[in-house]
C-alpha cells in the first residue's frame, strides 16, 4: 500500500470510528471520572462508571498532605490561581486513594478527574484541548509515573506543565503520582558534574535535565512510610469500616484491638513497608479469617 492509499484508508478509519458509541461525547453531569484511550487508529475518553469510594476520612496520619491538596484544589475549582501538583513517595502511602478522595468531595462543586497512561501523554494537549470547552474543573492524574533516562515521553509532560507553545486549559489541573521525587533515575555520576563557580553550586546537565520536569509541579508533596502506631491506627480503623457491613456483632468481635495487634505487625513486616494500603490488606484478611470462622462455629 503507497502513502496516498494508507492516508486516504487511516482518514476512512478514524471517520467509522468516530460513529462508534465509545466515541461520543460523555455526559459530565452524570459522570465524574474518565480515562483517555490511546488506540491504533483513534483515541477518545472512556467514561468511568465505577470509582473507587475512598473518603478523606479514611486516610489517616496524612493531615499535612491533605490539607495542602484540599486547599489547592478547592481554590482551583472556585477559579482562583492553583497549582499543579506532584505528589511523591512511600508506595502505598495514600497519594492516588488522596486523589480520587478528592474528587469524592468536590464532585457536587464540578471537579471532575480523568487519568492518562504514561504511555499516553503524547496526547497530553489534545485531552486538554477536549475539556477546555467543558463547563467543569478537570484533574489530569497521571498515576504512578516514572520514566528512563532514555524515555522521550516525559518531555510531552514537561511541555504540557510548562514552557509549551500550547497554553494550559484554565480548567484544568494536572496531578502526578510516583515514588520517585524527580520522577526519572538518579546516578551518583550525575553529582560528580556539579561544579562551582564562586560560592555557587551549578548542577551538571544530566542533573538539571532531570530536576526540570519535577521543578515544573508548583506544589510538592511528600509522602514517608509510616510510624508503628500510625499504621495500627490504621489496621484499626479498617477493621472498623469493614465491620460496620456486617453488623453490630461483628463490630463488636472485631473491636478487640490487641487481638489483631501482633498479627498485623507481622503482616506488615513480610511484606516490608508499614502503609495504609498494607493495613487495609491486612484488614480484609482479617475481618474475612474471624467471621468466616465465626460462622463456621455456628453451624456445628
């Protein structure tokens, strides 16, 4: 096939697709959450129909992060000056569950959230440009992000937070996960380029390659691996939640906290890393192991 008759097949292709019911506009007052789908020949928003039900309340001994995101995003969907936001850090510490919150609490105020794939934000301009004539306030949350050295798709987000010919959506916000701060590799040989010119330090250019695309979020936050009794304190309150479905017995057989104390910390340390998504894990174990045993008790 010559380049004419490909071009002529690829513009017949993406006008069928685009009659296709995966294509058509979605119905923001019904839906708050979307993911962008890069296909072969077309790319489009899917609509989310089911988003994970995680409440600001159920993310513990996180204040700090909490407040500072809630304020940014609150003034952000009331029009005011906001920032975009990399949040970093311990895995499992609560980063995207934050997110995801938020959009929980702000839905009714018109925030809206959609996510894009790493492998996805060459088209970082184009989502952009379909939102920006929605009547709503967009996150475009970037889940978990980290890329090579040798990877160019991290420079299509520094162009898109920053220093692009292309202007940002005044409706929308882009907030990135990962559990790198600068998001890419960092050598000891990139230190070894620093130099000093008077009694000021100049980062070496691998260095400041690598700082940019980070340097580009305007609000930072950090995420650390929690204390003992921070993480019980979890374990304890998943419990809790997990109870309440089942009934005041329930509740009240699993409201024995040193009962779970010691198996939970063991839990923890097999997998190395005491976190709120290791508690909520421990949590479903446990709450399944006692009642599954309870009812097996009752039927003899």
């Amino acid at each position: 096939m010559d380049k004419a008759s490909e071009s002529v097949f690829t513009e017949l292709a993406q006008r069928v697709i685009s009659l296709l019911p995966n294509n058509q506009q979605i119905d923001w007052s019904h839906a708050h959450a979307a993911v962008w789908f890069q296909g072969r020949w077309h790319s489009y928003l899917q609509r989310v129909d089911y988003v994970a039900d995680t409440r600001l309340g159920n993310l513990l001994h996180i204040d700090r992060q909490k407040k500072q995101l809630l304020d940014n995003t609150l003034q952000f969907v009331n029009g005011l000056p906001a920032n975009n936001a990399l949040l970093w850090g311990a895995r499992g510490a609560g980063k995207s569950s934050l997110v995801s919150a938020l959009v929980h609490e702000l839905a009714a105020q018109g925030l809206r959230v959609v996510e894009i794939g790493k492998d996805a934000l060459g088209d970082l301009n184009l989502v952009m440009q379909q939102l920006a004539q929605a009547p709503y306030k967009f996150i475009i949350f970037c889940d978990d992000l980290s890329f090579e050295a040798s990877d160019p798709s991290y420079k299509a987000l520094k162009s898109a937070l920053e220093g692009s010919v292309f202007a940002a959506a005044n409706n929308v916000v882009i907030y990135a996960t990962s559990n790198r701060r600068h998001l890419l590799p960092e050598h000891m040989s990139d230190n070894q380029q620093a130099r000093t010119v008077g009694e000021e330090l100049h980062q070496g250019e691998a260095n400041e390659e690598k700082i940019s695309l980070s340097d580009r979020f305007g609000l930072w936050l950090s995420f650390y691996p929690f204390k003992q009794d921070a993480y019980l304190d979890m374990v304890a309150h998943w419990v809790a939640e997990l109870a309440k479905e089942f009934g005041p017995q329930a509740q009240n057989s699993l409201a024995d906290r040193e009962e779970f104390r010691a198996p939970a910390l063991r839990w923890a340390l097999a997998r190395g890393v005491r976190s709120g998504r290791t508690a909520q894990h421990f949590a479903r174990h446990w709450v399944g192991q006692k009642l599954m045993q309870e009812r097996v008790v009752a039927k003899k």
